[in-house]
C-alpha cells in the first residue's frame, strides 16, 4: 500500500494498493481495503472510501464456481457494470470541503475529469445538495466516470457522463445504501444511477445460468439489442460482491 498526500489539503492522504500487489495477486484484508480511501491523518478520520476491492468470477478461490455455490446467500441482484473509472467523492471536516478524487489521488488527470464532468453533470445547485448530503449523512458517494475523450475504454461512448454507483458511510465498517435510496439520492442530485440487469435471483441453479449466459451470449444484454455493456456485478444478501466480465 503507498500513500499519496494531497496537494491541495494536505491534512489528507490517498491510500492505493501498489501494482505489485496487483500484478502479485497480494490480496489481504489490508490491500483489498485501500482503494479509493482518503484519511485525514492527524485524526484517521475518514474523509472518502469505496468499496473493498473485489473481483471476477474464477480469478480468485472465494469466487470460483465451488466456492460460490457453497457461500453465497440469496436472493442475489446483479447490476450493469460500466465500462469507465471510479470517481469519490467524500467530505473533509478540518476544511468543510467536498472532497472529489479518483481511486488513488485528489489531484491529476483522473480526478479532474471526474470532478469538471461530475460539475458539467450536477450544476452548482446539485454539487452544493452532494456536499450536504456527504457532510450530513456521513456518507462518500462512489461514481462510474464515463470519459470517451480523455479516457477512451473497449466499450465506445457517445458523451462523457457519471453514475451513482453507491453511497457508503464513512466509517471503517462498510454500509451502504439500499438500491431504492440511492434512486431517489440520483433525482435529487441529478444524476443517472447504476442499473439492474437482473433482480431476485433464488438460487445457484439460476446464478449459473445468468453468469454463462453473461459470459457467452450477448441476448442478455439489459438495454434490448442496444450497446454492449461491460458485465455484471453480482452483490448477495450479505453484501458479497464480484463480476461477471461478458
């Protein structure tokens, strides 16, 4: 793990896993954790976080076939993964500022874009209703950043865009909004929010099928013969979280 001190707050540092652990598969509770986090190191508070690190079906032993099928608790959503990079936003108390970064860093290329496409997106009224709700709410707001200038992926786009992907208190123990909130927090911020692509899947017999069908035929698309889309994020009843690549 490295930490990066921000420039612009420099009460606050980024804590990213290195690309050895990346290339190394060095995956501990430590390294799964710093991704998208921000602390204000004088006091450890948590200024912004994501998600844990997770990962695809059949890249690691917790998501092979065998181990899903043993652990999984039901019912079980999957949403339409975005083919972009994630975007954070969270809420600094030593300066009272909205605090907006990519997974490693409050500067660079990365955050900018995230930060004038989540502007272009929200206006200033709906950038001042993201502050709020992080600074009330406790809350840090992870986003999918679709940037087909600056940051073109395999899956082409017509315009830069953000989506909501979920709001997580900032707090060492992960929680995160249900799906229904986080609809009613994209109308009131203004933006688009994460898809379902499948609801209420009952059991592994059905998981199996949607995951091949993901993996090897493209009539499931969400969008009806529309773009392709990059996936699926699985999420069980207990939170447990991987992708499905198609």
């Amino acid at each position: 793990v490295y930490e990066t001190v921000s420039e612009t707050l420099p009460n606050v540092s980024a804590f990213n896993f290195t690309k050895t652990a990346f290339y190394k598969q060095a995956w501990t509770g430590v390294t799964v954790r710093a991704r998208g986090l921000f602390l204000a190191t004088a006091t450890n508070a948590i200024v912004a976080r994501g998600w844990d690190k997770y990962f695809n079906r059949g890249q690691r032993r917790e998501t092979s076939d065998e181990a899903l099928m043993r652990n999984l608790t039901y019912p079980i959503v999957g949403y339409v993964k975005e083919n972009g990079f994630l975007g954070v936003t969270g809420y600094d108390e030593e300066t009272g500022r909205l605090v907006v970064g990519s997974k490693a860093r409050l500067e660079g290329h990365f955050a900018k874009w995230f930060e004038t496409i989540l502007r272009d997106t929200l206006g200033d009224a709906g950038m001042e209703r993201l502050l709020r709700f992080n600074r009330d709410q406790v809350a840090s707001c992870d986003f999918e950043v679709i940037d087909p200038v600056n940051d073109p992926h395999i899956i082409e786009e017509a315009r830069p865009r953000v989506v909501l992907l979920d709001a997580i208190r900032r707090d060492a123990v992960f929680e995160s909004m249900p799906y229904e909130d986080l609809l009613k927090l994209g109308a009131h911020l203004g933006c688009e929010v994460k898809r379902t692509a499948f609801k209420n899947i009952p059991n592994w017999e059905a998981l199996k099928r949607i995951m091949d069908q993901i993996e090897n035929d493209e009539a499931w698309r969400p969008n009806k013969g529309g773009s392709q889309v990059e996936g699926v994020v699985i999420v069980d009843a207990a939170g447990f979280m991987f992708k499905v690549k198609a």
